[in-house]
C-alpha cells in the first residue's frame, strides 16, 4: 500500500559536473518506490514538451555567443513551464517530488560564477516558482577537477564546456547557499574513492528525515 503524505514534499538535487547527481537521482527515485512512497522525477532544465525544447537550445555547443542574461532567462523560462505543468500540480496531490536542479542552480551558475545579479535572480526565480521552494536541497560536494574529468570522458554539453575556473565558482557559489540556507540545503561531501552505494545511503537518510518527521 501506497504511503499517504500528509502534504507534497518538493526535494532537489544540486552539483557540479560529473558529481554523479543524475545516477543518485534515478536511485532514490526508485528506493522510494520501492518503499511505496508517491514520488515523481523531473529535470532541470526540461521536464516538459516547452522546458525540453529550451533544454536543447541553452545546451548546444554551437550556441556559445549565448548572453548569460539569455541563459538566465532561458532557464527562468522552462522553470515557469515545469512549475505550471508539473510541480505544482503534483505537490497538490500530496507527492513527493524530485527534482534534477532547480533555482539554486541558476543563483550559482548564472550568478555567482556568470556574475548576472544575485538578488535579481532571486527576485525573478520567487516569481517564476510561484513561491514554490523545496524542502529540502542536497548538494553533492565532489571536487570539481574530479568531476570534470569524469564529464569529459562523454560527449560534452555547452555548461560542461566551461573552463575550471568558473566551475570553481560554482562550487564557491553553492558553497554560499548552503550558509544562508543551512536547514534547507544540505551539503554531501563526496571524495573521488566514494561507491555510488556509500553516496546513495547519505540521501536516503537525508530524504527519509524529511519525509518521515
């Protein structure tokens, strides 16, 4: 039997590239289907037919003379779509949501390591969100040499493209966030030895305080 939620449970995951955030995401998606919880999966950008489209047009390598205030907005843009198609919808109906990236991505990449404003960012995303803010963020800490090295033996995105330095910034802008914003976003440190199992133990527990409080 299914688990009743007494409310929808809105939860992300956060990282640089190549910290291994979209292989943990497909397994709590399913360690908590398995323990019967109604859960859906969705992405950053993308999760529509709308947020899929602008997905292909903010990662195509041949689109490197993109502004980043046109990234920003780009990515606003699919945000808007998801939260009116699915997240709001599926929180209504008392789920628990997961979510690959949300606007914490947009304050570090956009605004920290792209030096678009800050507070704007913030501003535009309460707008974008409708005011929808997860309970609870986790942010997969890998080195950032690490993990580019790891992106590199694929084929590489435009974001992934980017040189060290502004993923080092990334990681300093996260880093940010998880000082204002201790009780919500959670910093998993992750050393380049860690098992994909040993990572995935760490959410469980993070995800089932949450869920189970």
């Amino acid at each position: 039997m299914a688990k009743n939620l007494k409310r929808g449970t809105f939860i992300t995951l956060e990282g640089c590239e190549g910290c291994g955030k979209s292989t943990q995401l497909k397994l709590l998606y399913g360690f908590l289907k398995k323990e019967r919880f109604p859960v859906l999966m969705t992405r950053e950008p993308g999760g529509t037919a709308i947020g899929d489209a602008v997905r292909r047009v903010l990662l195509d390598v041949r689109n490197g003379g993109m502004s980043v205030i046109c990234e920003t907005l780009l990515y606003m843009a699919s945000r808007a779509q998801l939260v009116e198609e699915v997240i709001l919808p599926k929180l209504q109906e008392k789920k628990v949501v997961l979510c690959d990236r949300w606007l914490d991505a947009t304050i570090a990449y956009q605004g920290y390591a792209g030096s678009v404003d800050v507070p704007w960012i913030e501003r535009l995303g309460r707008w974008v969100t409708q005011g929808v803010k997860p309970d609870l963020s986790l942010f997969l800490d890998l080195p950032v040499a690490c993990g580019l090295r790891r992106a590199r033996g694929r084929s590489l995105d435009r974001m992934e493209k980017k040189s060290l330095r502004f993923h080092e910034k990334v990681r300093r802008g996260y880093l940010e966030i998880a000082k204002r914003e201790p009780k919500r976003f959670k910093r998993i440190p992750i050393r380049e030895t860690d098992g994909i199992g040993e990572i995935h133990r760490k959410i469980q527990e993070g995800v089932l305080s949450v869920l189970c409080r």
